[in-house]
C-alpha cells in the first residue's frame, strides 16, 4: 500500500522536507523554560514562619489549590470597616503557640472532605497573607486558617503556593532541604 503525501510547497523536495522537519521539531520545543526554572522538593519540607522565625514542617500537595495554616481560636471582627482576624497559631509539632492579628484577604469556600459529614459542602475559611522563609527564600503567602492538629503537617502548600515558590514536587521523598 502506497500512501501519497500532498505537496504543501512548491520547489524543490530537499526545501519541502527541512520545512516540514522544522516546523515538526518545532511542535515538540516547549513555548516556555518555566520547567527548567522550577527546583524539585519531597512532599514533607521545612518553613520558618515570620516574622516570629517559627520553623514547621509543611506538606507540598499538588491536590490542594490553597495554602492551609493549623490555627485555633479562630475570631472575626472589623475594625475601621475592614475584616480582620485574631488566631493562634497551634500545633502538636509547634514548640510555641503564636498569637496573630491579621487583615483578612478574603473568605475562601474550600471543600469539604468527602470522610466529612457536613451538610454544607464548602467551609468558609478565613484568608490572610503570611511571610515565610522556603529553601533560602522569603515569600508572602496566602493561607486559609484551620485547625489542622489532627493532621502531621502544620501547614500545606497548595498548587498556588507551590507555583509562586517555583517548587515541583517529588511525593516519593522528603526534607530535601537542609
């Protein structure tokens, strides 16, 4: 069986076949280096939370869209009109509990687990912007605010955190940063 490719240019074979070449090896070049930009970490890392210099384990999770951030004693109030937020920050893995007064960002709706038996299938979290110290770099990140002491991780790194911290991860290992 003869299969019959039409001709796409006109002149000369040897031309036809460095174009098509060309544009076919051009469709597999990736448009960005961004990948190549990215370090690659273990799901579990180590963070210093500033200012009070903190140091806490977080989980890199490329499940999870949003940073989460183990805190207690959650209170709302305004304060000259604006959303604010009072917290502890608490944890079992956390040696010291800190006391917060934030702006709230905004009021996130995160999902529900499904082992969760809630009738509403969003819990609204407060959000604020919190410094932390990753791989010899401070960044401002957003985190919603949970209890999360049933959890081995104080804080979790979502999708959004993960990509502002240029960070791929690797689920098979951990604490690749010393």
């Amino acid at each position: 069986m003869i299969i019959k490719i039409p001709k796409l240019f006109k002149g000369n074979n040897y031309v036809d076949i460095v174009v098509l070449a060309s544009v076919f090896l051009l469709g597999l070049t990736p448009l960005t280096t961004s990948a190549k930009e990215k370090s690659v970490y273990g799901y579990l890392e180590p963070v210093v939370l500033y200012p009070d210099k903190i140091p806490l384990i977080a989980k890199l999770d490329t499940g999870a869209v949003t940073a989460s951030l183990s805190a207690t004693d959650i209170h709302l109030y305004k304060k000259n009109g604006k959303r604010y937020v009072k917290f502890k920050v608490s944890h079992p893995k956390i040696e010291k509990t800190l006391k917060y007064d934030l702006p709230v960002v905004r009021i996130a709706k995160i999902k529900n687990r499904a082992s969760e038996e809630k009738s509403e299938s969003y819990d609204p979290r407060p959000v604020v912007k919190m410094p932390i110290y990753f791989d010899g770099r401070l960044y401002d990140i957003a985190v919603n605010l949970i209890d999360r002491t049933h959890f081995t991780a104080p804080m979790l790194l979502g999708r959004k955190a993960l990509d502002k911290l240029n960070a791929v991860v690797d689920g098979t290992t951990k604490y690749t940063i010393q």
